[in-house]
C-alpha cells in the first residue's frame, strides 16, 4: 500500500472518530441537562454516583480527532 493511501487511511478514521466523540459528547451533556432539570434531588450530581462519561471531555477529545484527521488528509495530497 502507498504512504499516501495509508495516511489519507488514517486521517479519515481520525476525522470519523472525531466527529462521532463531538457528537457524543454533545448527546451526554443534554442528557445531564435533561436530568437536572427533571429531579428535585441534587445528590446524583453532587455524588458523582453512578459514574457518567464528563461530556467536555468527549467533545474535546473529538476536537482534537477531528484535526488530527483533517491534518492527515491535507498531508495526504501532498505526500
């Protein structure tokens, strides 16, 4: 397989995976919203109990898949 094939390769799956982590990212927070504003009882959010993925951090991680993988592909044309 050429360089170029398997870089193109990677920056899709980069920016495929960073795509869906945003995504997911943005569906977990309006689901803590949601669950905030449907229970009187703070003590789910102050426990942190049972533990839940921290949306930031999803959408964050897939920003940075996301310019991984657009790096990669811009690379690829030019390798």
């Amino acid at each position: 397989m050429e360089a170029q094939a398997i870089v193109a390769t990677l920056g899709g799956v980069f920016t495929l995976l960073g795509a869906v982590l945003i995504i997911l990212g943005y569906r977990e927070e309006k689901k803590i919203v949601n669950d905030i504003a449907q229970r009187p009882d703070a003590r789910k959010f102050i426990t942190r109990f049972p533990p839940r993925l921290e949306a930031g951090g999803l959408k964050v991680g897939g920003l940075i898949a996301l310019v991984i993988g657009v790096v990669l592909l811009v690379l690829a044309l030019f390798v």
